[in-house]
C-alpha cells in the first residue's frame, strides 16, 4: 500500500467543495484512459470541462433516471471518475467487468449520509463496506486492509447507538478520500480538483 494521508488530510474539501460532498462517487481505475473508460460504461456524447466544480451544473441539468452525467481525467496510469449526485462507481453491474485485468476503488456517499466504499479488483469485489459501519465489511478479502483503514481514520468497532459520534461522523469522507490513497497511491489535492480537464458524457445505469 502507498500513501500516508489521513482523514485529516482532507478538510479543504468541506471548505472549497461543500456541494459535491452533499452527493458525490469518486472512483478511481488503474491502466485505463479516460476516452476507454467512457467507451466502456457505453457513454453518449463528449463535453470537456475544467475542474471539478464545473461538473456541478451539467451533473443536475443532464442526468436521467437512467442515465448519470460522468467525467474523468487521467492522473498517470489511471483515470479519476467523478459524479455529483452518482453512484454508477460504486454500482456492481458496471464495475465488476470494468475491473477485469484492473484494479477499481470508489467511495460514495448521497444527502441521505448513505455511503459504501469498493476495492475491485479483477473481476473480484475484493471490499465494500459502509464507512458508518466499517466494523462491519464484506467481500472475498473483507478483513486485508484493517491497518489501513485504521490508520485512515476508521473506527473498526461496533459503535454504540446512543453514543456521541459527532466529531466521528464528520471523518468519515476524509478517512475513505485517504483509504483510496493507500489503495491506489494517487493522492486528490486542491489544485488537481482546481486545474484537471475532465472528458465529460452521459452513462446508462446498468439494470438488474
């Protein structure tokens, strides 16, 4: 595993981008360009869009019930997929082919604080688990990141239900942004969000 961010590492995001962490997928894919990602998920049209803010408007003005509005950016040899308002990372259907001869790691979260975190890995959902209740987690590999995820900022404990999980709660974006660091080696900083020039389309939800 490479990286050492933690969930600290992360708290521009709440300051520079308040809207996307209202509903956001981030996924990242090894060995893959942004042109063959989009081919792959069977996207419709090419828009190019610089930064990450400016994915906003097209996310909410474009997307259909079947359809999410996507872009991506290559960061060396892999592409970093964003979605307002999508979940079509963390969606099996789409990411278990996609993730055949690659590796795949995406975290989730929607305005209902519904959030999931998934390492694919080969045609293999090697992880997925709720970062709210990361004590419990599932997959063919369910337990084999426990020191990263903790040192991430995870608490891998049963919480009690009644308890003040506050300042926990507020984490848990930047514990699962640094996961995806450790997982990958590619660190998501305030200026690549700012400059990095996203190939934008339209991508059908897969069914069933």
């Amino acid at each position: 595993m490479t990286g050492m961010t933690t969930a600290t590492d992360y708290g521009w995001l709440k300051e520079r981008y308040a809207l996307l962490l209202e509903g956001y997928c981030i996924t990242l894919v090894r060995d893959i360009a942004p042109e063959e990602l989009l081919e792959e998920l069977g996207a419709d049209g090419r828009s190019r869009i610089v930064g990450v803010a400016g994915l906003s408007g097209p996310s909410h003005e474009t997307r259909t019930p079947t359809r999410r509005f996507v872009g991506a950016t290559a960061i060396g040899h892999w592409t970093l997929m964003v979605e307002f308002n999508g979940y079509l990372g963390i969606t099996d259907q789409a990411m278990l082919p996609l993730s055949r001869g690659r590796t795949v790691v995406s975290h989730f979260l929607n305005v209902n604080a519904v959030d999931r975190f998934c390492w694919y890995e080969n045609g293999d959902l090697r992880l997925h688990f709720q970062p709210l209740f990361a004590d419990e987690r599932y997959g063919s590999h369910p337990d084999e990141l426990l020191t990263e995820m903790r040192e991430s900022g995870f608490d891998l404990e049963e919480r009690e239900e009644d308890g003040d999980h506050d300042a926990y709660y507020a984490v848990l974006t930047g514990a699962s942004f640094a996961l995806a660091h450790r997982l990958t080696g590619i660190r998501l900083t305030p200026e690549l969000f700012a400059t990095a020039e996203f190939l934008c389309a339209l991508a059908p939800v897969p069914r069933g």
